[in-house]
C-alpha cells in the first residue's frame, strides 16, 4: 500500500448560484449537483485516480448516502476494509455555493465523520504500518489526527496534515510531529493571527510555524502558487492561469498529487509542481472528485505548457 488517508468524506450538495440570497431572501439558482467528497475523500481519490495504492479509514453513516460512497471509493480501487458505519447516524454533508466567477461558500456537516476514534486507527495498524505515507485533515476528531501522527512517527511513516477545517484549538506538540503541513492563505491567516494580503505576509506567517517547530509549510496561495518554507529556504512555484469553472475541492485535489508524487520518489519540489498543475487542471471543471484528471490528462496539460 502506498498511501493511508485517515479522515473524512462528505456528500456534496452543490449549488451553482448567480448570487447569494439575503437575509429573508428565495432566489432561483441555475443547477445543482450531488457528488462524492469530504477533504479525506478527494484527497484519497486523486492519489488513486493517479495510479498509488491507497487506503482509506474513515467512518459513514446508515443512511441512503453510505453505500454510494463506499461504492464510490471502491470505484476509484481505494481499499474500504476499514470505512464503516456509524448506527443511527448520518454521513457527514456539504452544502456547496457556487457563483458565477467560480468562488465558493461551503458548509460541512460532520456526520459520522465525528466518530471516526483512536481506535479505529489501531484496528487497521497492521495494513497501515505498511504504508509508505499517512494524510490527515480536520474533518474528524482531533484526538484520533494525533494518534495517527503518533502512529506514523511510532513507525517511521511520514505525515501529511492539512489543517483543513482550520482549528485555533490544534496543539502543537503533536502538529510539529508531522513531516508536511500544507494550509491554504486564510487557514493561514486563523492559524498565525496574521496577515496574509501578499507573499511577504505568507512567508512571514509560514516561518512563525517553522519556529514552533514544523519542518515544511507548503502554503497553497490559489492563482499566486504554492509556497514552500523550511528553516533554511522558502521557494515559490507559479501557478498555471487556466479558465476556472469550479474551485472547489481544488486544495485536496493539490494534496492527493504531492501525495502521490512525493511517495514516488522522496522529491518535494517535483510533487509540488506536478501538484499544482493537477490543482489548475481540476478547477477547469465542475464538482470536486469528479473534476480531478487522469495521469493521460495531467501529461498532456502539461506537454501544452512547456
């Protein structure tokens, strides 16, 4: 197995709108959609539609969402031993807005993403000590992301945390156990307290977290690129200006591809390359796992960008 993604996956309930409604306010929106995700979810796809042996721990609930989702991560070769149900609890749901200019506005639902627990991790420790790379986010309780750092650490497996929801309750001592902290501006911004209006500020608040001890901060900046900060260097790649339809799901999209780059061959700037070029492909599309490329659709977008 190459990757284990411990988290989350959500129904995403998405509406592409001409505009928000006011208080008290019904407008028509054009078009709605529902699809697979949850940041666990796309992030573990996107490794497995690019080729790495992925596994997934993660929690549904019982109700009509569960078995399309698992179905779902089967359809992709994403190993399901360790997804179950959750009795008399719902799958966690997105409520998703899209307007015209391809911003979002997301709600998330936990569900029986919630009772994803330490426990579960231990049940699946034997597949997952084989594993060459674990990816957390926030969607799911944070005792359980610091057991799964524990874990990987206890058995020399790199991590990957994206503080994603962002959480001002993180404690550091076990986020600083992780090998690749990847936030995006504004969970940046909760995160430190500090601006993040230019690529000074990014850096500025990425090394504030390199200080407390993270060894990488890759910050993803949207249509400015990533950044990427360690102790002795800070190296930026541009982004790809592409035609975006839909952002959504565009960061876990970024994540998956490190993910499955970075297990290829231990190269940090070569992943986040390939990654950000997956990311700009995925936003030229609707919807969230479904907008995500094939290996023949990442080669060729790039080819046309040499």
């Amino acid at each position: 197995m190459d990757i284990a993604v411990i988290g989350s996956n959500m129904v995403d309930l998405i509406s592409y709108i001409d505009k928000m409604p006011k208080e008290g306010e019904t407008l028509e929106a054009p078009d709605f959609k529902i699809g697979c995700g949850g940041k666990g979810a796309n992030q573990a796809v996107a490794a497995a539609k690019l080729g790495s042996k992925v596994m997934m721990v993660t929690k549904v609930g019982d109700d009509i969402f569960a078995d399309n989702t698992i179905k779902n991560l089967k359809s992709y070769g994403i190993d399901t031993e360790f997804t179950s149900k959750v009795p008399g609890t719902p799958s966690g749901v997105a409520p998703i807005f899209v307007d015209p200019e391809s911003r979002n506005r997301i709600l998330i639902i936990k569900g029986a993403n919630q009772h994803l627990l330490p426990e579960d991790v231990d049940r699946s420790a034997e597949k997952l000590k084989k594993c060459s790379l674990i990816v957390l986010q926030l969607e799911i309780p944070l005792q359980t992301v610091y057991h799964a750092i524990e874990f990987g650490n206890k058995h020399g497996i790199p991590v990957i945390l994206n503080p994603a929801p962002a959480s001002k309750d993180l404690d550091f001592k076990y986020v600083c156990k992780s090998d690749f902290f990847i936030p995006n501006e504004s969970e940046l911004e909760i995160l430190t307290g500090m601006p993040v209006e230019n690529e000074k500020q990014i850096r500025e608040a990425a090394s504030t977290l390199i200080e407390k001890g993270l060894k990488n901060v890759i910050v993803t900046m949207g249509s400015r690129g990533v950044m990427w900060v360690t102790k002795e260097k800070t190296h930026t790649v541009e982004s790809h200006k592409v035609a975006a339809i839909d952002t959504t799901g565009a960061g876990d999209a970024f994540i998956g591809c490190f993910a499955h780059f970075f297990v290829q061959n231990g190269d940090v700037l070569n992943a986040i390359k390939m990654a950000t070029a997956f990311a700009a492909l995925s936003v030229t599309k609707r919807g969230t796992q479904t907008s995500y490329p094939s290996v023949e659709e990442l080669e060729q977008f790039l080819k046309l960008r040499v």
